[in-house]
C-alpha cells in the first residue's frame, strides 16, 4: 500500500504529460478538422518544403553525432587513464556547461559568431579575415557539438571505468600492444555506451529547433521548426502532428536499431 502511495505521483505525472500529450499528438496527426480518419497529415512529409527540411535534419544529426564520438571518446580515453572520479573537480568542470539554461548558452554562441560578434571583433583586431559562419549549417552543428557533446562523453566515460583493470593487464601479458588492446578490448567493451551515447546525440540533434532557429536563422529550417512553425505561428495541429508521428517513428526506429546493435556489441564485448 504504501509503494502505491509513493508511486502515485509519477503516475500522475507520467499520465498528464506524457500519455495525455502523445495522445493528443496522435489524435490530430491521425483525423482531420472534421474529426475524420485520415493519413494526410502524415504524409505532408512528402511535400518538397518538408522532406528538405527533415533529410537537412538528419544530415545534420549524422553530422554532429560523428563530430560528437571522435571528439568524445578520446576524452573519455584520457579521463579514464588519469583514474579520475566521477566526481571530481575536473569532470564537474566538464558538465558544468550542462547546468546552465539551453536556451542562454545557444545565444551565447550566437553572439560569439555574428557578423559583429566576438570572435569576429577579435580577428578584425588581429587583422585577420572574418568568419562567415552565423546562419550556415556549420553553426547549427558548432552549436548541437557544443550543446550535446557532454552526453556523448559521459556514457563512454562511465563505461570506460567499468572495464576491469584485470583484463586490459591480461590482454597485455598475453603479447597484446597498446593498440590491439584498445582495438581488442577497450573498444568492444565500450560499446555500450557508444551506442548509449549515438542515441542521446542523435535524438535531440534531431529534433531540435532552438539551434536551428537562433544559430541558422530563418534561412534554415529543420524538421524541427516545421512543427514548431505549424503549431505556434500556422496554428495547424494536424499538420504538425502528422508531421511529429512521422519523426516519432523514426526516432523510434533508430532506439530500436542502437538496442539491437547494443546487444550484439554486449556480446561481442564479453
């Protein structure tokens, strides 16, 4: 009685909103203003308008997850050899970015790279060329990088010091040199966590459009500020939630293929 008692304020909240929402979602994505069963909204995607925009977002995405893992791992590497706690000064130092607001830190770049940002002032200082980066996809990854690295690295991390000191020693008096171990053992053993760390990239590199909005400008638009464009400012539920169930779906199906290749990387691991 008493762990339903304790339960029952997750319920309620997982209830208000996240089942409710979804719920909501699928209903407009799936019926029109007459309330009538329909799979128009859903395939608004293939409007040329909006297939551009969600195959630039899953360009982007793939792009700034790569950046991510070759930026990340090696961080992790290094972390992981210094013996460094999870808790410690340095690692604090790391995440600290992820305790400021998303929102402010996103403009913080945007008022780095602008024409007249600072970055440029201090090139113009220097007298060296200025950067034409502000609305470009190259700031939209710079940002998603930025914003989205630290959940690359800390599920590698966490891995990497879970791995028995044990093993690495016996993969080296078995003849083994720095890069077969890595290659034998560290790597296959890590993949968990790659695969942890592919999805929390991917995902909401995916989905976002707060990037895209302040770093891109109007001149980009992802799949992302599609929805956010039909609902706030069209004020078509039923196109952005056709359009959302479709993202939904592949999203979906990408947790679905990281389970399987996390498994098998599990396996391969041991």
């Amino acid at each position: 009685m008493n762990k339903r008692i304790l339960q029952a304020p997750y319920i309620l909240w997982s209830v208000a909103f996240i089942i409710i929402p979804l719920c909501m979602v699928f209903f407009y994505g799936l019926t029109d203003k007459t309330g009538a069963i329909t799979f128009k909204n859903i395939m608004t995607i293939t409007n040329p308008d909006h297939a551009k925009a969600f195959f630039l977002s899953v360009e982007l995405s793939v792009i700034s997850t790569i950046i991510c893992f070759l930026l990340a791992y090696p961080l992790a590497l290094v972390l992981t050899n210094l013996h460094i706690n999870q808790h410690s000064f340095i690692v604090l130092i790391f995440i600290l970015p992820m305790w400021m607001n998303f929102l402010l830190r996103t403009m913080a770049w945007q008022t780095l790279l602008e024409k007249n940002g600072v970055i440029n002032g201090m090139l113009r200082f220097l007298h060296l060329p200025t950067l034409e980066i502000i609305n470009t996809p190259a700031a939209i990854i710079l940002g998603m990088v930025y914003n989205f690295l630290p959940f690359m690295v800390l599920p590698i991390y966490t891995v990497l010091t879970k791995i028995d000191e044990n093993v690495i020693n016996a993969a080296r008096d078995l003849g083994a040199n720095s890069f077969q171990t890595f290659l034998k053992v560290k790597l296959p053993l890590s993949v968990p966590g790659i695969i942890s760390g592919i999805t929390m990239v991917f995902v909401p590199a995916l989905t976002t459009f707060v990037i895209s909005t302040l770093l891109g400008g109007s001149k980009i638009l992802l799949i992302g500020n599609v929805i956010e464009q039909e609902f706030t400012q069209t004020g078509n539920w039923h196109f952005g939630s056709g359009l959302s169930i479709v993202l939904m779906v592949f999203i979906i199906a990408n947790m679905v293929i990281s389970e399987l290749t996390d498994q098998e990387g599990e396996g391969f691991g041991l």
